[in-house]
C-alpha cells in the first residue's frame, strides 16, 4: 500500500535539518499530517588496519545519555563529495588521514521519519597525522579487532544504527 505525498510546508529550519508537516493522503482515501525530518546527507569513515582492527570513537550522546563506539561522521557540505566529506569527518574526529576509500553502503537509519541518507566509506590503511581538531567529540579514539564487533553489538557498545549495519557488514567481509 503506497502513501501519497500531497504537499509540505516547513515548520522549523536550520543550517542541519528541515522539519515539514506533510499532508498524506493513505490508500483508502484518508488524509494524515505527518512531520517529517528533512536532512543534508551524512558521510562517514573507518579503516580496518593489517592486523584487522577497526578505528573506532568512544563517544557520549547527551541526548540519550548513553555511551558507545561510533564510526567518525558528518555532514557532507553544499557541493562536497561524499568520499571527501567522510576522509575529512575521519581526520577531523580521529587525526587518521584514511587512504583510498571505498563505499561500502548506504543507509536510511529511521526512513518513517527521515529522509537522512549516510554513507558510509572504509580503507584498509591510514596514516597518523596528530591529535584530531575535533577532540571533544569523542574521549578517545580506539583500534577494536574486527573479531570482536558481534559481541559488542550484542552487549550495547555500539549503538547507532550506520555503525551497527557498517561493521557488521565489514566483519562480514573481512572474517567470513
């Protein structure tokens, strides 16, 4: 049953997200507002090293209040390219300069309210430039072995969901 957008209108904005009101029409003629979050697309990055460690953030989100392994992410700005964007998050949040990077997927983390699309990018070798520019985002950046990203799913050590669907599919690639 396909939903029918006839039209939004903006109720907030600004420079991250867009939040609209759209009038849907459902397939039994019935009409539904529905807020929906409009948002620039999000790239991010990680590398799995020779000795099959991926670089991960330990990071908190106030908003949840919750502790987690992160993949570095952002923004993609106005004109960049999505490869850019995640080599440039990776060096920013980690002071890791990726080498060649490869796409690996994109997701939609919550389609039934969003339109955010992150993509998501990964290397096989980086080079150590110094302490990263943006340090606060994160209270230490970490080598995990690859081996070890089941389990820490499992146990809640890695929350957000492109992080979740990234590595699980990287363990999938690089272990079998």
């Amino acid at each position: 049953m396909q939903w029918t957008n006839l039209g939004e209108h903006t109720v907030y904005e600004n420079p991250w997200l867009r939040v609209n009101l759209a009038d849907v029409e459902l397939p039994d003629g019935r009409h539904l507002d529905h807020y929906v979050s409009r948002q620039r697309p999000v790239a991010l990055a990680t590398v799995v090293n020779e000795a099959d460690e991926v670089l991960l953030l330990w990071r908190h989100r106030f908003i949840t209040d919750t502790w987690s392994y992160e993949l570095a992410a952002g923004v993609v700005e106005d004109g960049e390219d999505l490869a850019d964007a995640a080599a440039r998050e990776m060096l920013e949040e980690t002071g890791w300069r990726p080498g060649p990077l490869r796409q690996l997927m994109m997701v939609e983390p919550q389609h039934g309210l969003t339109d955010a699309r992150h993509h998501v990018f990964w290397a096989q070798d980086a080079e150590y430039v110094g302490e990263p520019e943006d340090a606060f985002e994160s209270e230490r950046r970490e080598w995990v072995p690859l081996k070890d990203v089941p389990d820490m799913v499992s146990r809640g050590e890695i929350r957000s969901a492109n992080a979740v669907a990234a590595l699980l599919m990287l363990h999938h690639i690089r272990n079998g």
